[in-house]
DNA sequence: ATGGTTGAGCGTCAA
C-alpha cells in the first residue's frame, strides 16, 4: 500500500496538480490537508477520475479541513474525538481494507499556532499545544496500537536535522522545546517515525519551503512539518519513502510537498 | 523590527 500525506492548501484550486501527484507516485491512499472547501461545494467527481474513488473528507469554509481518496474501499471511523471543542475540521480517520485485516489511518491538520511561541500571549500557540496534548492523551488512553498510522501536516519539526538551522528555530513556531517534546510525547504512544526509519536523523530533510523565499531552492530555508507514522508492528513492513521534492517547482504549488511511505499491507 | 507570498472570498484572517 503506498500512502501519500499532502497539505494541498486549497483542494478546488490544485485538483490538476493531483492527477500529477498520482501519475507520479501512484498511491493507493491520499491524505490531503487544508482543502478549504466545504463538503457541499466538494468536487465529488474528482475522485473518480484520479482512480481513487473511495473518499472520505471534512471541510469547512475557507479554513482547515481533510479529505482522503482511496484505490481501496474504506470506512469512516466515527465517533472520534472533537479536539479542542472546536469542531475544525483538522481530523479525520478511516478504516482502509489490506489483507491482513483493516489498516487505521488517521489524516490530522494541527493547528500551526501563529507567529508568538508563548501560549499565555498568543491563544494559537495554546491552542496548537492543548491539541497535541489531547492527540497524545488519546492514543495513550487506546492502550497497544497495532495496524495504526497516522499521517499529515503535524506543523511541527521534531529533530534538529528537520529545520534549515536548528539554533536559529528554537524560539520560532514548529521547533520551540515545547512543541518538539509534545509531538515526541504523542509519538511515544505507541509510533515509529517511518520517513526517519529511512532518512537517518544525521541528514536534512525537509517538506515544507515559504512562500515567502524569492528562491526557495537555493535558500533551503525548509522544514519536515508533515509525517508519516506507523504503529511498531507495521514497522517490518515498510517498503520505501519519497518525498516528492520536485513538486514544490510545479506551477502554483503548494508550500508543502507530498509524502509517500510503502507499506507491505 | 519588519517584510517577504499565498488562499479564501470580499473584511481581513490565517498560514
């Protein structure tokens, strides 16, 4: 099963830039981020036409929201947590069928929490820590994880080797202690960082670039905001990882790449 | 300290 995690950053305006993602690394499953469309203006046939028409998705106007596409059929997982009482549209989880039994995948979108990494200041920043704290405390409270993987845009850059220059980051929103410590916290549940297990955490990696850079390539000023995670039992079973660097060179792309982890499931 | 760019959708707000 091949899966991809992709902030999209607006579904109705990159919906050609998808049949690039797949005719480049043909996934089975697509997590997408921040479609900002809502589920009655959803391009309903859209999926079909990418060849993944099994779909699930949560929008809201303008803001957030999650879609995922599949070649597989799947399941809504209802009853999930509502994070933060805010009902945002940041999350969405699906059952996907595999041989060995259905596979969890959970799509988030955490809130990327402004520009001031001090929570009594800037109630984005809390906001975005009472979220991975609620996240942690659920999957803790789930007790052994198997066949579970969560994927998306985390907005946080754990390791020093995921920004351009961990010292300069310390004190900027993605890589403050307390987000770095709240991510691995909630990773600890029961998760292994499986773009990790095959980039060894001595080399840059990155999958985020601002807008903001008059040359993005050659400034390299990245970060890895978005993962893929798999439970420890399905650690055996990965198969390769791209990320599609190339993508952020597309003609109105968005700031962030896709992600594809290969899974034997 | 600020600016730099983008998207949704028409005010700015969020990233």
């Amino acid at each position: 099963m091949r899966l991809v995690t992709w902030n999209i950053n607006s579904l109705r305006l990159r919906a050609g830039l998808l049949a690039r993602v797949v005719a480049d690394l043909a996934p089975d499953v697509i997590c997408l981020q921040e479609t900002k469309v809502p589920d009655e203006l959803f391009p309903s046939e859209l999926p079909e036409a990418l060849g993944l028409p099994y779909v699930a998705r949560r929008g809201m106007k303008s803001y957030n929201g999650t879609a995922i596409f599949s070649r597989r059929p799947l399941q809504v997982l209802e009853g999930t947590p509502d994070w933060c009482g805010k009902d945002d549209r940041r999350h969405l989880a699906v059952a996907i069928h595999a041989a060995g039994g259905p596979i969890e995948l959970h799509n988030f979108y955490v809130p990327a929490g402004g520009d001031v990494p001090d929570p009594d200041a800037n109630p984005k920043f809390a906001h975005k820590l009472d979220f991975i704290a609620e996240a942690r405390d659920y999957f803790a409270t789930r007790g052994n994880l198997t066949r579970v993987v969560v994927a998306g845009d985390l907005n946080i850059a754990p390791l020093e080797n995921d920004v351009w220059s961990h010292r300069q980051l310390l004190d900027v929103v993605s890589h403050t202690p307390p987000e770095t410590t709240g991510l691995t916290a909630w990773l600890d549940t029961g998760f292994t960082d499986a773009v990790r297990w095959f980039v060894p955490p001595e080399e840059r990696h990155f999958t985020w670039w601002s807008y903001r850079n008059r040359d993005w390539r050659v400034s390299d000023r990245g970060r890895r905001l978005d993962h893929v995670w798999v439970s420890h039992d399905l650690v055996q079973r990965l198969r390769s990882h791209v990320t599609l660097k190339e993508a952020r060179d597309w003609p109105q792309t968005s700031d962030h790449v896709p992600v594809c982890v290969e899974l034997d499931a």
